[in-house]
C-alpha cells in the first residue's frame, strides 16, 4: 500500500542496507533484504495502489484516487482481486465526471474479475443498468437487473432496480404509443 514514490525511497534504503550487509559479510540479512526487495516489486505489478485509490474515493476525494489509479504501470499485471477492484472504482469515477462510455467499459471489464462482496458485484450490475437505460437500451438494461437478483442486495440497491424497472416500463410503453 505505497505510491509509486514511496516505494521508491524504500527501494533506495533496501539497495543500500543490501550493499552495507554483503559488506560487512552479514549473509543472513543480505538474503531477507533481497526477498524484501523481490516482494517490493512484486507487489508494485501485482497489488499496485488499487487499496489507497479505494481509500480516497470512499473519502469522497476522486481526483486523488484517479491520480493513485493512474500510477499503475499496466492493470493487466494486476491480480485477479485488485483489477476487478481497479475497474470498479475507475468506472465509477468516470460515472463522477459524466463520461458514461469509459464508465460503461470500465464497469464491463469489472464484471470479468471477483470483487470484494456480492453487494459491490449487485452494485455494479445497477450502474451497467442505469448507463443502458441513459443510452435506451431496455432488453440489455433488463438483463443486468435480472443478474442483480441473484445477488445479496442491499434495501437501497432493491430500490434502485424498482425505480430503473419503472422508468424500463414507462419508456416501453411511450414507445408501443409512438409507434
């Protein structure tokens, strides 16, 4: 759980007690430094800043948390459980700043990976729901209430999918009138 700078500096000072402890012949902490080392960088790909960005948005601070989502080098070296997180949030940034189609995507691609909770997976199934129904596409908007249901949900969520079916069935029937 370190920015890309931090862990920096604490490579830098890993790097040089390395280099004092084969110095001075200390073998023993020369190794653990180096599974530190390895660990450091591993987690760099693998874990990212996904937990700090998920920090700042709960705290309601988007453009920090875009910023530490941004400084993941490549969101497919992340694991299973930070990439569906990463998209998770990203999406829902996007949802902030009104872009609806990097939203839409983000969120798709979050349906691939697990999430933490079944309530966040219920959650991100409404948001495809709402962006499909902006976008007039009931039947898809239908599909993705229809896989909320197989979730454990929240009473705000359930309400949320009443007021996306009503709206469904109200824009249906304009259309059945129109045409």
């Amino acid at each position: 759980m370190l920015t890309r700078s931090a862990r920096l500096v604490v490579l830098a000072i890993a790097f040089i007690l390395l280099g004092w402890t084969i110095y001075e012949q200390i073998y023993e902490i020369s190794w653990a430094i180096t599974f530190g080392i390895a660990f450091l960088i591993w987690s760099y790909f693998k874990q990212g800043t996904v937990v700090l960005a998920a920090k700042e948005y709960h705290n309601k601070n988007y453009e920090k948390a875009e910023k530490l989502l941004k400084e993941v080098p490549d969101p497919d070296r992340l694991s299973r459980k930070r990439r569906g997180f990463y998209e998770f949030i990203y999406g829902n940034i996007e949802l902030q700043k009104n872009n609806y189609a990097k939203a839409e995507k983000h969120f798709q691609i979050a349906t691939k990976f697990p999430l933490r909770t079944e309530r966040d997976k219920a959650f991100l199934h409404v948001h495809l729901a709402n962006l499909n129904l902006r976008k007039k596409d009931f039947e898809r908007a239908q599909a993705y209430l229809d896989k909320v249901k197989s979730f454990d949900t929240s009473s705000r969520v359930q309400a949320i999918v009443k007021n996306i079916q009503l709206e469904i069935k109200k824009n249906k029937s304009i259309e059945r009138s129109i045409n």
